[in-house]
C-alpha cells in the first residue's frame, strides 16, 4: 500500500507520522490532561458568549452592552453564578436571554459532559477516551495518581451516569416549568410570558443560577409557599449532584440486589447538605428574626419559611427573596460560610463542596478520638483524600481573600458587603449586597476571574498545572515540627 506524502507550502513533502501528528494534537492534549483541555473549551465558551452578548440586537435598547459588563454576564451564566452589573429583565432582548439560558444550562451539565452526551447521542457508542473525559468532569481528582475507582462512579457506569444527566435534566426542568408556569399565570401574566419565565426560572434553579427574568422579580412571591418550596426543591436537586441522583435512581428506581446499598459518596453528600441546611435554617432564623428589615415584621410561620428558603438558596441558588444587604452582620457572616461550602461535588453548585467539609471534620473527630483512619457508614476514607480536601480549603480561602483585598482597595466599601460579594461569586450562588451593580470596570474583572475560578475548581485547576502527578525517587528524613 502505497502512502501519499503531503507537500508543505515550500514543496517538500510531509511524512504521514507528521501530518499525523500535527492533527492529533487535540486527541493527545485530551489524553495528557483533561483539565488543560476543559479549561481551554470552558474559557473559549465564555469568550463566544461574551462575543454574542455584545452585539447590538442582544439589548433591547438596540445598542452594544460594555465589554466590561458583556463579560461579567458571559461568566456569570456559563459559571451558573447568577450575579450581575446590569437589569436582566429591561437589558436584554429575547436573544440576549435565550443565549444567556443556553449558557447557563451548558455551565450547569459540564462542557466535558455535555460534549460526551453529544457524541454518545450521534454515535451510539461510548469510547474509552468519552469515559475518560466525562469521568475527569464528575471528578477532577481522577487525573491525578493515586486516585481509587472505588467511588460513587465507575468508567463502567459512565454510559448511566450521561443518561442520568440528560434525562434528569430534561425531566427536572420540565417538570418545575409546568408547576411554576400555573402560578406566574394566576400573578397575571400572559401565557406567552408565563411559560417563558417558568421555563427560564426552572433553568435557572435546577442549574442554580439565580438570574430572574421578570421585572418584579421574586417580589410578589416573597410570602408564597407554594412557588418557594417548588423553587427551593429546583434547586436542591441541581445542588446534590448528577453522580448522587444517578445512585438515588438506581437504588429507588431499578431496586435491585446490586444497587440496594447508596454509596459513601451518595450518603455523605445526602447527610452533609441536610445537615447545612437545618443548621443554616436556624441560625438565619434566630439571627434576623427581630430585623425590621427582613423577618421583623413576618409572623413566627413566615420566618420559619423565609428563613429555611434562604438557607437553601446558600447551597449556590442565588434565587433570594431578602436583600442580603438589609441583613445583620452576624448573618451575613452565617451565609458566608454556608456560600463558601456550596453544594455537591459533580452538580450545578459552587464552592468548595460539602463532601469537602465533611471530609475535613470527620479527619477532626478521627484525630480527637485518636482513630488512625477516618471512618463513615462502615468505610474508610484514605488520607489521599484528606490531603485533596486541605488543598481545596486553603486554594479557596486563597482567591478568596486576594479578591477581597483586591476589591476592598477598589471600592473602599465596607468588608462585610464585599466578602459577601466575592464569596457568593467563588460560590457561584448569585446572593449580592448590591456590590456588583456599582462596581468599576476593573472590579467587574476581578470578580469575573472569582467567579471562573469557583466554577472550574480549585482540583481543576491544579490538576491543569500540574498536568500529571510527580513521584520523586528519593525521601528526605523525617522530622516532625510542631503544630498546634
């Protein structure tokens, strides 16, 4: 068989391993680090988006949004944040809010994921490369040595995990469409506009972002329970993760012997996130209970519902219904904490995850009790584990404090607001102290690059610097400083 040989521009001619090389470049990147490449895809997505939001037929006005602001905009929803330096409902025209929710839902699936759902759907097959790369989109950490396989999902699972992913995305959102599309019809809204915000707010809680396209926004709803308990459900949902409502249909649905038993990871994402929740319900609760501002002037029934709303809005769903910058110090103290742990590993919500911090006390509990190895539901968590959760917390404390000192000496505003800013950008929860409306354009950098930070992960992104892991071939002696 006889090889053509492709010429260059000078006339020489080209070995076919070089022109093999030079079109497979994309293939080995993908091999080599996955991380490099979803960020690559990522960062690229949201420079198209900001391309496509700054065109003039984008607004209403007809005229091109700021680069400054088109950008804060692009980030925002491809990183499903929901924060935002302009009106949604009176800026943008319908273009401008089907690009924005087009964003928002491939920011909540996962570019890797989305693209692996994609080419399973063409090709009715999933390759070993597929796997690979919707296996380092769920979790990060499997392109680093060492990792284990025996966790929530396997590459043999990875087929169920996509279905799971597009099937509840399709269904979830389908369904809070029809539940909320009825009650913004009876507020008086036509049908035309009814099932267009329904769609748009079940996009936008299930993926928890938190933008709201109507000009009254949440407020006719404030004292609903109806729509807040459909909302705050949209947005537990998106917040446990793909990889747990994946183990939760196995186990309720399919009811077999071989999926009877939820895994560690199902079982301590399902505890940790209640656990936050309750303690997130109380603590607002108490704390705002005698503001005039928010929960004053609420009867003791409206309190308990206004508050457990808003501590599940912290989970990453920014869909508030109090102005945070009406709130106590105290709570937004609270809220800080609740936003900087976020939701679910693999799901729509941001910060650091709450498998994260379970991992990092259940370590504190191990070492009081003088256990050697960190036990839970009758298995044992390795240290490699643990190491990954103390590097998530310190890389996260890190961008946060930098881009609070950063915006503290831009705006000269008080900490409090700005913190709260910054963490529920890290966070991508939405929640704003109003900070980001009044912001210079190079705060709104600085925030955009907060918010791409906390959405592709600080195990991303240090998986995406150190490419592959390293073993040395030699060990220093050991000596023990002291600590504590």
């Amino acid at each position: 068989m006889v090889l053509k040989a492709q010429t260059t521009r000078r006339g020489h001619a080209m070995a076919p391993s070089q022109s093999r090389s030079k079109k497979s470049w994309t293939h080995l990147l993908v091999q080599s680090s996955p991380a490099r490449f979803a960020l690559l895809i990522f960062t690229a997505l949201i420079l198209v988006w900001t391309a496509l939001l700054s065109l003039p037929f984008a607004t209403r006005s007809g005229s091109p949004t700021p680069l400054a602001d088109a950008l804060f905009t692009a980030v925002s929803a491809i990183c499903v944040t929901g924060l935002s330096t302009l009106d949604m409902a009176s800026h943008w025209s319908i273009f401008g809010d089907i690009v924005i929710v087009l964003g928002l839902q491939i920011g909540g699936i996962g570019v890797l994921t989305l693209a692996s759902i994609l080419g399973l759907t063409v090709t009715r097959r999933l390759g070993l490369r597929q796997r690979l790369l919707a296996a380092s989109d769920t979790n990060p950490a499997r392109t680093t040595k060492g990792s284990s396989e025996s966790q929530a999902v396997g590459l043999g699972d990875i087929g169920g995990l996509l279905s799971a992913v597009a099937i509840s995305l399709l269904v979830i959102e389908a369904v809070l469409t029809v539940l909320i599309t009825p009650r913004l019809l009876i507020a008086g809204h036509d049908l035309g506009h009814a099932l267009w915000y329904g769609f748009y707010l079940s996009a936008s809680a299930f993926t928890n972002t938190g933008f709201v396209p109507m000009q009254s926004g949440l407020d006719p709803f404030v004292t609903d329970p109806y729509m807040l308990i459909v909302l705050a459900a949209g947005v537990f949902f998106g917040s446990i993760g793909f990889p747990v409502i994946f183990a939760l249909y196995r186990y309720v649905v399919r009811g077999g012997q071989k999926h009877r038993r939820l895994g560690l990871h199902a079982k301590l994402t399902l505890t940790t996130t209640i656990a936050f929740v309750i303690l997130g319900w109380i603590a607002i609760g108490a704390l705002e209970a005698d503001n005039v501002g928010t929960f004053g002037e609420q009867n003791f029934w409206q309190t308990i519902m206004s508050s457990g709303y808003m501590s599940v809005m912290t989970r990453s769903g920014g869909l508030g219904t109090v102005d945070p910058a009406d709130m106590n110090g105290s709570t937004l103290l609270v809220m800080d904490m609740l936003m900087f742990v976020g939701g679910g590993s693999a799901s729509t919500a941001g910060g650091i995850k709450v498998t994260t911090i379970a991992v990092l006390f259940l370590a504190a509990y191990a070492e009081a009790r003088g256990y050697q190895d960190m036990q839970v539901f009758g298995r044992s968590i390795p240290v490699e584990v643990l190491r990954l959760a103390v590097s998530i917390v310190i890389w996260g404390a890190t961008i946060v404090a930098v881009a609070t000192i950063t915006l503290l000496h831009m705006t000269k505003l008080p900490l409090d607001h700005v913190l709260f800013e910054v963490i529920s950008a890290f966070g991508t929860c939405g929640l704003s102290t109003g900070v980001s409306e009044i912001l210079p354009d190079g705060g709104k950098y600085v925030l955009s690059a907060t918010m791409w930070a906390g959405r592709v992960g600080t195990v991303t992104l240090a998986a995406a610097v150190a490419a592959t892991s390293r073993r040395r071939m030699f060990r220093f002696p050991e000596e023990r400083p002291i600590v504590g």
